[in-house]
C-alpha cells in the first residue's frame, strides 16, 4: 500500500538529509507506527507519501501510484484516496462540525445526496453524534480532533496519515484517540501514524518504524517505544505504559527487544523490509 | 452541487475581502472611462471630419482695386484673369465643385452674417472681394490649389478653411492621446490592484485552500472562486464606466450641445454602445490572465 524504496529527501538550502536511504513497506490495512525525537524524519516520510514532498532520490509508491513520476496534474486525484490528520487539527473556525466534514466532499464534487449521508454516518462513527451544529472553537480539543479525523475519513480513503495527531491532547484523550484509529484500521484502512508519543504506541502494539537523524534504525512487529533523547521524561513513560501493559507478559521482552536492536545496523533493516 | 458550492465560495470571498473587491471595481471604473472618454473623442473627431470635410472650402479670392497683396500689383482682376481661373480650377481633377461668388453675393452674405454687429455699418459693396469657392474630392488636398493660384495673376490670397478645422482636430487628438495614457496607467493599476486582490484573497482563505488541496481538491476548484471573483468585480467595473460614459454624454454633450449646433456631427449612444463590447472583453481578459498567472504563482499544488 505505501513502500519507500532507498528513499533520501534533502530539503533545499539544507546540507543535512531529512531522510537518508529509508526502506518501508506498509501492508494494506496495516498499522503503522512512526516514532523518534523531533527532526528525525517523522513528518518527512508522511509528506512525502502525501506528494506534498518529493524524494530527492528513490521511490516512493502509494496507492499502486509511483510519486515520482505521478504527474501535478494528477496529485488532487490521488490524494482523495488518502486521508490527514494533524497535530494543529485544521478546522475551519467559520464553519460548524457539519460544513467541515461536509467541505472535504464538496470540494472534490461529491453530489449533495451523498453528503447529507456520509456527514452524520461518519460523525457518529468518530463519536460525535449530536454536535454536527457546533463550531470548532466549542469544542474541547480531543472532539476537534475527531471532527478532523471524520473529514479524513469521510470519504472513505485506502490510507489514513496521522503527523502527531494526539500531540496537543492530554494523556487520556490521546488513547481515545488512537483507539478510535485502530478502529478505523479495523474497518480496512491502512493506518500511520507518526508520533513521540510513548504510551499510545505502547497501548496498541502495532509495528513501530523507529527514526533518527533520517534513518530507520528499528522496524518491529508488536513493537514498544521508549523515546531514547527524552530521557528524564522517558522514564515516566515506560511506567505509564508499563502499568497499562502490566498484565501483559510480553512487556518485558519488548523492551529488552528495544535495546538488541538499538545495537544493529540500520542497513540490515532495509534487507529486513522485504 | 460543485457550481453552488463555487457560488457561495465567491460570495463569501467577496464580503470578506469587500475593501479589497471595491478599490478594484472602482479603478477598473476609472481606467474604463478614460478609455472609453478617449476612444469616443476620437470617433468624435471623426464623425466631425466626415461632416466638415463634406463642407470645407478653398477660398480664391480676386484682386481687387486696394488690395495691398504684392501678387495683385494695386490692380483689380480682369474678366480675363477671372475667367482663366476658373477654367483652370474646373480642370482638374481633385476639384468637385466651383462657383463663383460675386462682390455684390460676398456683400450680402457679410450683411446677413453680421448683422447684429456695428461693424457692418463701416463695409460698403466692393470692400469685400469677390472669390471662387472650391469644393474638393478630398479636402486634405488643398496644398494643391494653394501652390497653384496663390501667385496667379488676379489672385489676392488663396484660405482653406481646414487650417482652422486642423487645429480643432488637433485639440481633440491630444485629448484622446492625454485620456488614453492616462487609461494604460489606470489599467496598468488595475492589473497590479487586482493580482495583490488575488494574493489577499489567497491569503485570508490559506486554511481552506490548504483543506482543498489536502483532500484533493482539483486544481480548478481551487482557483474558480477567485478567477469568478475578478471576473464579476472588473465586470462591475466596465458596466459602471459604460454608464458613465452614456450619462455623461446625454447630460453635457447632447442637451448641451446637440439642438444647438449640427445633429449629425456629434456622436450620440450608439458610439457607447459601438465602444462597450470592446471595453468588456478587454477588461475580462486582462482580469481573467491576471488571476490565472497570480494563481499558477501563489497556489501550488
């Protein structure tokens, strides 16, 4: 559904490679899990499978598309197959939670009929049934995120990309809302996420792509994350996640598994993708 | 359901950009009717040539007893003179009509044209001289007549009454010419308010256009809006100017002048209406590239 083959993105006027040499291959209607510090290339990769970005160098292919040869004209099409959703939610504060979900299906000429469904459908499977006539700034910010989650989804895409989607939210909320993503992944969509956010990576045990400097340098099903450069906070984190995973016997394994293969080349994982 | 939605998106832009919307109505306005003021002063100029030149003179007038013309040597023309003159001018070919206006015709004409005047009182019969009027085909010609009578024996002086129409003319080419450079300046503005309209407006919706492109909105989309935008403010623009230009005309022009001087060498609505076309699609093209190059340049995909 979305590969990376030896993908190096460098942005313009900067020396350092965002991304360098990555290789990831996403299943269709898998979860994914992108984690590292700030910098490491989190928001690049998901960029970059958006064609918001190009790859400086290899390939990138989403949705059966390769986006380096995916022409401009072609990129609006393709993105109704893919879903967003950001950390800054991108409401539009005019609008109520109805015209927002609404505006996604109008803009790409979806017929009025079909809106009148999809809006309340969708409201009421992210949880939000009732509050269609509310403006966003009426909302607590886990409820924006979920209306921006419904315009994701609204249209019902193959993939759904998450850049820090609980990074404004609170610890409890943020579970929320990655329960209501693995639900929606349940449903079929391929689901990634990129996030420093420990516990909602510990709580659901997808495969995590671990980032630094622009390098995968861990690719683990089932995985854990214990952020490495956080370390005075890391240690709450591995608590919090360790109370919520303390019945579950593979805990322990897990985090012994983090510090094997913190050791390993990362070129090794580009052989381990495929 | 997408033309609705585009209307509303139009509506909405336009009330939240309004300052912005009407200084461009209002310079497309001005610039449109310095244009148009210039453009009908021209057909003005030449509804007027075609009505004068129908009717411009050359006036050949004859030597008589104190005429103080070197050419005339104190001497009156002789019938002889006269007479060769005449042939002369049936001759040729640029001529359409000659005729001869006598010192006693000249006389009577004088009265009548004077006659309110004191002046009249102090002319007697034969101050005025006789001359022969001469009609030409093409009534930029008349060096012709003038080189070849102005030193004829019996000739005093040769006057073309173009000379006087020249300098109207003239008067009425430097108003178009002043009114037109000031509507290339005012379009020029025009077209540099209305790509900084674009970019405001582009600016005020960078939420809504970031949504569209995410969710894959096409391309046309996306910039309909702002293209319909321009399109109905400059076109409000040109209808105002046309107004005012029709306005204009019927009020100072027609009733001011039309009864009193001739019907027929004044321009009237038609002239607006012949101009209004022009004005319309050039201010919709000028609108329509100004947007699609401000949009290629400020709304990436």
């Amino acid at each position: 559904m979305i590969r990376f083959d030896n993908v190096s993105k460098v942005y313009p006027r900067s020396t350092r490679p965002a991304l360098s040499d990555v290789n990831v291959n996403v299943e269709r209607g898998e979860f994914l899990f992108i984690v590292g510090p700030s910098g490491s290339g989190k928001s690049t990769m998901l960029r970059l499978a958006l064609r918001e970005e190009r790859a400086t160098t290899g390939k990138v292919l989403v949705a059966g598309q390769d986006l380096s040869t995916l022409s401009t004209r072609k990129v609006p099409r393709f993105r109704r197959e893919i879903g967003a959703v950001f950390q800054d939610f991108r409401l539009l504060p005019g609008k109520t939670v109805d015209q927002n979900v609404a505006f996604a299906l109008q803009v790409i000429g979806k017929p009025a009929s079909a809106i009148r469904q999809l809006v309340p459908e969708t409201l009421e499977m992210v949880g939000l049934e009732g509050k269609g006539k509310r403006l966003p700034h009426q909302l607590s910010g886990g409820e924006q995120q979920r209306v921006a989650i419904a315009r994701a989804v609204v249209n019902k895409p193959q993939i759904l990309l998450c850049d820090e989607p609980t990074g404004n939210l609170d610890p409890k909320i943020s579970l929320d809302i990655v329960h209501l993503l693995d639900r929606i992944n349940r449903a079929g969509t391929t689901v990634v996420m990129a996030t420093h956010d420990a516990d909602t990576v510990n709580d659901l045990r997808h495969r995590v792509v671990q980032l630094d400097e622009g390098r995968v340098v861990r690719d683990e099903e089932h995985a854990t994350y214990m952020p490495r450069v956080e370390a005075g906070g890391a240690g709450t984190s591995p608590a919090s996640g360790g109370s919520s995973n303390a019945d579950d016997p593979h805990a322990v394994e897990d985090i012994e598994g983090i510090e094997q293969i913190g050791d390993l080349d990362p070129e090794r994982f580009g052989g381990e993708d495929r | 359901m997408k033309a609705r939605f585009i209307a509303g998106e139009v509506w909405s832009g336009l009330r939240r950009n309004l300052s912005m919307a009407l200084s461009v109505v209002l310079v497309t306005m001005v610039s449109m009717f310095l244009l148009g003021l210039g453009l009908l002063a021209q057909r003005q100029a030449d509804t007027m040539k075609g009505y004068w030149y129908d009717r411009i003179q050359v006036s050949i007038y004859l030597c008589t007893d104190d005429s103080n013309t070197p050419n005339c040597q104190g001497l009156a023309a002789t019938e002889a003179q006269k007479q060769s003159i005449e042939s002369q001018l049936r001759a040729m070919p640029e001529v359409k009509q000659v005729f001869h206006e006598s010192e006693a015709q000249a006389f009577e004409r004088f009265k009548e044209q004077f006659r309110n005047s004191p002046i009249t009182g102090n002319v007697q019969l034969g101050d005025i001289p006789q001359s022969f009027r001469v009609q030409l085909d093409d009534p930029s010609k008349f060096g012709v007549v003038t080189s070849q009578f102005e030193r004829a024996p019996g000739v005093a002086s040769v006057q073309d009454q173009e000379r006087v129409l020249k300098r109207f003319f003239q008067i009425i080419n430097w108003i178009t010419g002043f009114s037109v450079v000031l509507a290339a300046l005012m379009v020029i503005c025009a077209t540099l308010l209305m790509a900084t309209t674009i970019r405001q407006a582009a600016f005020i919706r960078r939420r809504e256009i970031g949504i569209m492109r995410l969710v894959g909105a096409s391309n046309w989309t996306i910039r309909m809006p702002f293209i319909i935008e321009m399109l109905v403010v400059a076109t409000l623009g040109v209808a105002l100017a046309v107004g005012m230009l029709w306005v204009g005309l019927r009020l100072i022009f027609n009733a001011g002048f039309n009864q009193v001087v001739l019907n027929k060498a004044l321009i009237g609505a038609n002239d607006v209406w012949a101009l209004t076309p022009w004005l319309f699609g050039g201010v919709i093209l000028i609108a329509a590239l100004t947007s699609l190059v401000t949009l290629r340049r400020y709304l990436r995909v």
